[in-house]
C-alpha cells in the first residue's frame, strides 16, 4: 500500500518500522549512544530506534534534541527514516544535520494501518512511504 | 523558497559542508513553516550552551561546526558555572573541562563570550532590526521592549542562523505577525520584579501562544520589564507581548479594542501563584539575577545594604555578565564580600549542576528562576519582594 506525505529531508530507506503512539522527545526517552527507547513509562520502552524507519506523530521537548538525533547518527544507532504527523524544529533539524530522510503529513489512514514490525520503503524524494508487511 | 544566488551557492556546497548544512537546515524549516524567503539578521544569541544542558551530543556538535565561523554579531547564553569560580562551585574536573571545549569551539566560531541570558545589556536592539535570538526572555525584551524582531529560536537554530546570518522570513519577523489577539488588563501594583514577573506568568499561562497586549502596568521600570518578559516566556511560548506606554510599536498600530479577546487579572491572583510556593522565613541560600541583574540592580542592592552592620546570615548570591561584573567598582565588590554577598557571572543556576552546590532551600524575587529549580532540579524556593529577600538574608522576620 502506497501513501503520499511531504518529503522534508531527501533520502531513500527500506526497513522495519517502529511506531511510537506518543510524542517524542529526544532528549529524555532516548539514549543517544544506543538507541535504547529510556523513558520507563513509554510504550516502546527497552526498544531500539537504531536502523528502523521510526514512526511517531511529532516531537516535543528540549531543542537540544537536535544533537540527540545527530549523537545517534554518529554512533551508528541513527533510524533509517523518520515519519512524521507534522515534523517539528527539533526532528527536522536533527534529520537534516544527520541526513536521515524525513517524511512527514501523511494521511491519518496511514497512521491507523501502520504498525512495529511492518516492512516500509520510505521515497523521501518524493514524500512516498510503501507499507510491505 | 525563493533563493538568491549566492543563498544557491551555499545550499550546493560551495562554502564547504558546513555552512552547506547551515543552509539547508534553515531552507528545510522555512519550507516546512512556510517562509518565502530568508532574512539578514544583525545579531544571532545563541542559547543552550551550559554542558549541564546539551552534554556530549551538543558539545560534539559544537566542536565539529567549529571549523567555520559565523558570518554575524553573535553572542552567548550562561554556562554551567562562573570560569573564574569553578572550584569554589565544587564543580567536577571532567565537567569543567567539557564546558571548556563547547567554550573553546564557540570562540573558534568567532562567537562573543558574553554568556549572559541578557544579550540586550550587551548589544540593545533597535526598532525594526532582525535578530535570531535564543532564551525566551531575551526573545520576549527584544520583541516587546525594543520593537526588533525574532522568534523563539532553538540553541540548535540559533547556531545555523548565526553561520548564515540569516533566518527564514515567518512568524514575528513578517508585519501581519506582529499584532496582539488578547487584551490584558491589570487591576494590581507592581511592587518590584517579583510581581512584574509574576504578572508575566500569568499572562503566559492565560495567552500560551497568543499575543497580549498589556494595559494599566503604570510607569514600571527597565529592570520590571525584563522580569515581566522572563515571567512570560517561562509559562508561555509566545514570542512577542505589547506592554503600553513601553512597546514602540503601540503608537504606529491600530488597534481595534472591541475585536480583542479581554481578561483582567487582579491582586488574588499574584497571591495565589506566590502561595504555589514554600513559605520560607529561612533559606541555604538568597538568589537574586534572574535574567542577569543590570548594573542599576546590582548597585541597589549595594545602598540597601548599607543599614545592616552585620554579615548575612544567609548567603546571598547575585548573579550577573561578565559585562557588567567589570562595571561594578571595586569598593561594591569589597562590601559584598564583607557581607557574605557572593556577586557571580556567566552562569544561571538554571542550566547549573546544582548537586554539587549543595543548595536546597532558595529564596528568590524571580518566577522563572523559582519555576525551574523546583521542577528541574526539585529544590525547594520561597517568593519574596526583592528587598524582603535581603532582610531575611540578614535576619529580619
């Protein structure tokens, strides 16, 4: 199944998705040197974001979560793609920063269909995304 | 976005990968928030800077965009502790030396050490000019006190604006932007800064993102200001407030009153946000320079002094820029030193490791510095006017 969004930051990703409900915030619910989702009392707590196509509906939080994205990205721990509700300062700063594709203002169908686990290519050229399962 | 030629020649690569990425991240955020164009700046602030804040993924950061230099006027928001002071602090060798290398790399930026949350004390703005400001009270004076220009910017954005020098033309910068929605009468005095920035505080949390007009304030001053715009942009995150008789802009507008949405805050509701907090008739500690006091503050804590002959009992710390700590005569300094009054700089408790300063219970005039240390750092702060933080420092009930 094939969804259109807005492409924000280029790039080309095939990979698992891992779908966060919630809100993100960088800096707080993530450890920049593994990946490792921190933040005890959220859904995908204990879960890595390292090499997924990482779906949450936007950021929130500290800016400095900009230079978690980056740190992670550095540490080879990055995810293969962001997706997005609607992408914030902080998320479209830190994708650009670290080159990881950004797609965001996809279809609220598509948020319903997707779930961890799925298949994805994400075309951020053209705002893309293909669910495989 | 439209782009000049030289703005191309920079998003291709021509001026390294650096300013490369600097352009992109700019073009991305106008584009995904709607600006048409960029727009030169005269003077970037760049906030989150303390190793406290950003730690080792701000500081790698920094030190890789550090080969280029900013190509505006750039100043810089506190560190973590005074540089002068550190081992006084108790601040660990590992931190200091983190903090020294994010210190380090800005300077290789070619970024003023100011480290001061008051960037307006250093540089004043002038009506009409865009700046590309970090730290929500220096955004707020800027827009509100001075007529410039800026939105809220991120330490992260303030960094790519200042190697640009310019930022995405939207939100505050754009005339249209730049109009109050929600009208704000206040049916209070305004003793001194505490309730100056208390009423900020309640206005923010009123208007949160909306823009207020602030009327029957009286004749505050300067230093009310500041406190107002700090109080504000803690419980807000609005970038712009008009105060009347004090915006620039006000004469210039006009202003139909009957569109507005109206609300009137009265005496009961400074009290209730004071009594949110500890009454504390003792404290480890007395802070005051919540943004970094100004030289007039500073001096008037120096004659209010003078009627105690003794030592406080109560430490008092008073917290300011470097700039101004220069400013300060020599005799005020030996004073303050009799008086157990310890005038620091560069710093802000705020984005300080407290842990290591051993202070539990504060006792303050500002709303911000009281918001953050419970919330942050779960220290306990009490409220009071400016000069009862003083007598109780020196034992008064």
């Amino acid at each position: 199944m094939e969804f259109k969004g807005r492409g924000l930051v280029e790039g080309y990703a095939e990979g698992i998705a891992l779908v966060s409900k919630e809100p993100i915030s960088f800096l707080g619910d993530i450890d920049p040197k593994t990946g490792t989702i921190i933040r005890k009392d959220h859904e995908l707590y204990g879960l890595t974001v390292k090499d997924k196509v990482f779906v949450f509906p936007y950021g929130k939080g500290s800016t400095v979560g900009s230079y978690i994205i980056y740190r992670l990205r550095k540490n080879n721990v990055a995810p293969k793609a962001i997706l997005n509700v609607r992408s914030d300062p902080v998320v479209i700063i830190g994708c650009v920063i670290s080159d990881i594709p950004l797609v965001d203002m996809l279809s609220e169908k598509f948020f319903k269909k997707i779930r961890s686990g799925d298949k994805v290519i994400v075309d951020a050229y053209k705002g893309v995304v293909r669910i495989l399962k | 976005m439209y782009l000049t030629r030289e703005e191309e020649a920079i998003l291709s690569g021509e001026h390294g990968p650096e300013y490369q990425k600097a352009m992109k991240v700019l073009v991305k955020l106008g584009e995904a928030l709607g600006a048409e164009r960029l727009v030169k700046v005269v003077h970037a602030h760049i906030s989150g800077i303390s190793y406290q804040n950003i730690g080792d993924a701000g500081l790698e950061f920094l030190e890789e965009y550090s080969k280029v230099k900013v190509r505006t006027y750039t100043t810089s928001n506190p560190l973590g502790f005074d540089m002068n002071l550190w081992r006084e602090m108790g601040i660990p060798e590992e931190f200091y030396a983190k903090q020294l290398r994010i210190v380090k790399a800005l300077r290789r930026m070619g970024v003023n050490e100011t480290f001061t949350c008051t960037p307006y004390y250093i540089r004043k703005p002038l009506v009409g000019e865009h700046l590309a400001w970090g730290e929500s009270n220096a955004v707020l004076y800027a827009n509100s006190a001075c007529g410039a220009r800026t939105n809220r910017e991120g330490g992260p954005s303030t960094v790519f604006a200042a190697l640009i020098g310019k930022v995405p033309y939207m939100g505050v910068h754009v005339d249209e932007n730049r109009v109050p929605q929600v009208l704000i009468k206040v049916n209070a005095p305004l003793r001194d800064q505490l309730y100056a920035g208390i009423l900020g505080y309640i206005v923010g949390t009123y208007v949160k993102d909306k823009v207020p007009l602030i009327r029957n304030i009286g004749k505050i001053t300067d230093d009310m200001v500041k406190a107002l715009c700090a109080g504000l942009g803690t419980s807000s995150s609005t970038p712009l407030c008009f105060l009347e008789n004090i915006s620039p802009e006000i004469p210039k507008m006009k202003l139909k009153y009957s569109e507005l949405e109206k609300a009137e805050i009265d005496a009961q509701s400074f009290k209730d946000v004071i009594e949110t907090y500890e009454t504390l008739d003792s404290a480890d500690t007395v802070f005051l320079g919540c943004p970094h006091l100004s030289y007039g503050e500073i001096m008037e804590v120096y004659r209010y002094i003078g009627k105690y002959d003794r030592k406080a009992k109560t430490p008092i710390i008073l917290v300011t820029s470097r700039k101004v700590f220069e400013e300060i005569p020599p005799y005020v300094k030996l004073l303050f030193e009799k008086k157990n009054i310890k005038l620091i700089r560069d710093t802000c408790f705020v984005v300080s490791p407290l842990k290591y300063l051993g202070i539990r219970k504060v006792l303050t005039n500002s709303i911000k510095q009281a918001h953050y240390l419970s919330n942050i750092h779960g220290v306990k702060v009490g409220l009071c006017e400016t000069r009862k933080c003083i007598g109780i420092a020196f034992g008064e009930r």
